[in-house]
C-alpha cells in the first residue's frame, strides 16, 4: 500500500475476517455492470465480512471489501460499523449452540 508522496499510509481500523454493519444503504455506483446503476447492494444494518482490505491512494484511506449475502461491495470506514460479538455465531461450534 502506497500513499501519496510526503505522507504515511494510515491504518486500518477493521481486520480481514472482520464481521461489520453497513451504516447506509450501499447502492451500485457502476461496479456490477450486471446490475442497475444505482442498485441496492446492501441494505443498512446489513452484516458482512471484511475479505479483503485495500488502500485508495488520492484519500489516503483503507478500502475494505465486504462480503455481504450476495456480493462484495468497496467500502470507506465511515460507511461500516463493526458487529458485535455474538450478533452471529462465529464458527461451526457456536453454530450449533
């Protein structure tokens, strides 16, 4: 991950694997072609899972892509919360709890 000359790459505050809540309504912005522009991808209080975390350079922000039911959509850090402990069950064990 770079940043722009002269500043320093800031940390992410999410992890990979990282349950999260999207905070908004997150909409197609032309990412999935397949899909209508503006297409409803996840709806608010939706819960995800960070899969991958990226780095836009122009913001100097964390990108993380978050798998939610259907789709990996691109979000900022201002548009995720993270989910609370318990709100799913975590692995196969608790599943069955």
């Amino acid at each position: 991950m770079n940043a722009l000359p002269g500043t320093e790459v800031r940390t992410p505050a999410y992890a990979w694997g990282q349950r999260v809540i999207a905070l908004d309504d997150l909409h197609n912005d032309g990412s999935y072609p397949e899909r209508a522009l503006d297409a409803l991808l996840a709806a608010r209080g939706a819960v995800g899972e960070i899969v991958k975390i990226g780095h836009a350079q122009e913001l100097n922000e964390p990108v993380y892509l978050v798998q939610f039911s259907d789709c990996v959509v691109g979000c900022l850090e201002i548009e995720l919360v993270p989910a609370p402990i318990g709100l799913l069950p975590e692995g196969p064990d608790e599943a069955l709890a």
